[in-house]
C-alpha cells in the first residue's frame, strides 16, 4: 500500500510561504547539512535565521480552502486519485484531481490565489 503523504514539500512550502498568512503554517523543515527534515510547529522552534522553512499538513491545507470535499475515487488501471473540491457559497466552484491528497490541495490553493479568491 502506497503511503499517503501528509504535508508540504519543501518546494510547496516555499511557495505556499509566499500566498498564504504564514501563521497558518502548523509544520517546517530544517536542514542539518544536505539533509532536510520536518517538525510539527512548537513554540520557539521556527527559527527562519537558522533557514527553517514553513511548512503546511494535510489538517491546515483544508482549514485554509473554503468549505472543501476531500475524495478518494479510483482511476483506470488501478490507481486512485485524489479530488479536493470548494463550495464558497454553498455551491461546488471547482474541483482539482491530483494522485495524493496534499498536491490537490495545493493546486488548489494556487488556482484561488490566481483568482484572488484567497
């Protein structure tokens, strides 16, 4: 069974640091020499001096969508997709399909930025 990945890469972090508020960030990386790694948020651990990175689980990419549907549906040949869909004002507005749950939400989260629906 594939695993299902739970939070930003660090290119995703990079440029979601750019669009959303960063306190809605609940994650980062940091690096110890060529090697990054993640940690949850703590208080006094983000330290953006020492290069540490904002990054966004799965839980805070969905608080930050406008009413969104998580779904898992499976595809031809086997695989299966993820679909992250918004409901702004109580009707569907789009919907963007990835093969894990947090690169939905991430295209999406782009896609309302452009919009400047964010």
């Amino acid at each position: 069974m594939a695993t299902i990945k739970s939070y930003t890469s660090l290119q995703q972090s990079r440029k979601l640091a750019e669009i959303l508020p960063l306190e809605s960030a609940d994650m980062y990386w940091w690096s110890s020499g060529k090697r990054y790694y993640i940690e949850a948020m703590d208080d006094g651990d983000f330290n953006e001096e020492e290069g540490h990175v904002r990054a966004w689980s799965l839980a805070a990419l969905l608080d930050i969508l406008p009413y969104p549907q998580l779904s898992k549906d499976k595809l031809g040949s086997g695989k299966v997709g993820w679909m992250v869909s918004v409901y702004p004002n109580d009707c569907r507005y789009d919907s963007c399909w990835h093969d894990n749950p947090v690169d939905a939400c991430v295209a999406m989260i782009e896609k309302l930025n452009e919009l400047k629906m964010l």
